[in-house]
C-alpha cells in the first residue's frame, strides 16, 4: 500500500511538469512555527510555488519526503499520559506563571523518548495540564526509539519544543532529524508523532535538505 501511494504520488508530480504553464496552483504540507506561545498549523496551500519551477525530480524528492511515512520510520507510539520525567542540576518552579525551570545537564523521559538540553522550562494552563517543554542547548537533543528498528531517530537543534497534547516536536535553528541514511536538515523542522510526518519550512535565504536512500530490493 505505502508503495502505491509513492507511485501515485510521483505520477501526480510528473503531471505537473506539463501542466505548469496552464496553472500556477499546487499544494503541499508546510509547517509553521509561529513561537512556543502559539499554535502549530499545517497548511495545504502556500508555499510551494517557488518549488513548482524548479527540477521535477527535486521537486517529487521533496513531497515525497513529506508525505511517505515509508521513506522515514516512525517513532514508536507512547500514551500521551505517560509520564514525564526530569532531572537536572537545578530546578525551581514559579506558581504564578505555572512554569518549572531546569538547568544544568537536564534529561527529559517519557517512555522511551529522551529529550537533553542545558535549560529546560516546562509550561502548565490554569488545569494544570502540560502545554508545551521547551529546551535550549548546544545543542539540545532528542532520541526516540523506532518501530520494528534498532536504530533511533536522533534529532538537534538550537531548541526544541515538544506540545505533549499535541504529540508534535518541533526543532529551530541548525535542525536535524535523521534515521539510519536518511536525513533531514533545514532551519526549522517539525515531527508530527502520532501521524508519522515530518515536515520542513524555508526561511529567510536557507532551505530545507532532505537526503533519503531508497534501499531498493535486488531481484
């Protein structure tokens, strides 16, 4: 099934080598962060127009990249109630603003996710529920532990916020996501956990590079 989806895919793209010209309209998934106060939210129709002009092939890589949870295995699957573990060298709370702070070595479980960073702050609404964890490090990191694989996925970034509610990470600045060959690089990227996706945004002059090693079968 996850190969005919691919296949359908790439012949909706080679279609639109040769309908360029009649429509500027395509659409795709791009993720948008727009802060750790704000929502996350993706969208099916801006962004890839300064994609549409370029090589078909570049241009398949990229969707395909996106939407074929194939081509990137998926973390496996934790209840969002799990619960969190933190340790560090320092940590204080702040009962107005609802928000607990770690410093110093801080390491992040739940499950079999594993989050490390030099400061960590933890964020609570008025219920007292957990609403996004923010980490900051040099740089801070995050491993969790792949269905039917031995090897993690491993990703870095400047920072790294994880909305538990919303089972969506989302690394910024010098981001990487990598899965044995195939790997993921861009200024901002995001891993939705529950629907397997990831997605990369383009800012300002730097772009998203997604490598993926096909491991095509030998008859």
């Amino acid at each position: 099934m996850q190969h005919h989806k691919l296949s359908s895919l790439l012949n909706f793209l080679l279609s639109l080598r040769s309908t360029q010209s009649q429509s500027n309209t395509v659409s795709t998934v791009i993720a948008r962060h727009e802060g750790p106060k704000q929502s996350i939210f993706f969208n099916l129709y801006d962004g890839l127009l300064r994609f549409a002009r370029t090589d078909a092939r570049v241009f398949m890589l990229f969707l395909g990249s996106v939407f074929c949870s194939s081509l990137f295995a998926s973390i496996a699957k934790i209840d969002p109630n799990t619960p969190i573990q933190i340790q560090s060298d320092i940590a204080s709370f702040e009962q107005i603003s609802r928000q607990a702070c770690h410093e110093g070595n801080v390491i992040l479980t739940q499950g079999s996710n594993e989050l490390h960073a030099d400061k960590l702050t933890a964020k609570k609404d008025p219920k007292g529920n957990l609403t996004v964890i923010t980490a900051i490090g040099k740089p801070a990191t995050f491993t969790g532990k792949v269905e039917n694989s031995p090897q993690p996925i491993f990703a870095t970034a400047k920072t790294i916020y994880y909305y538990p509610d919303k089972q969506l990470i989302v690394l910024e600045g010098a981001a990487t996501l990598d899965h044995q060959q195939d790997k993921f690089r861009g200024p901002v990227l995001s891993y939705q956990l529950d629907k397997q996706m990831v997605s990369a945004e383009k800012q300002s002059n730097e772009r998203p590079t997604i490598t993926i090693h096909p491991r095509v079968s030998k008859l």
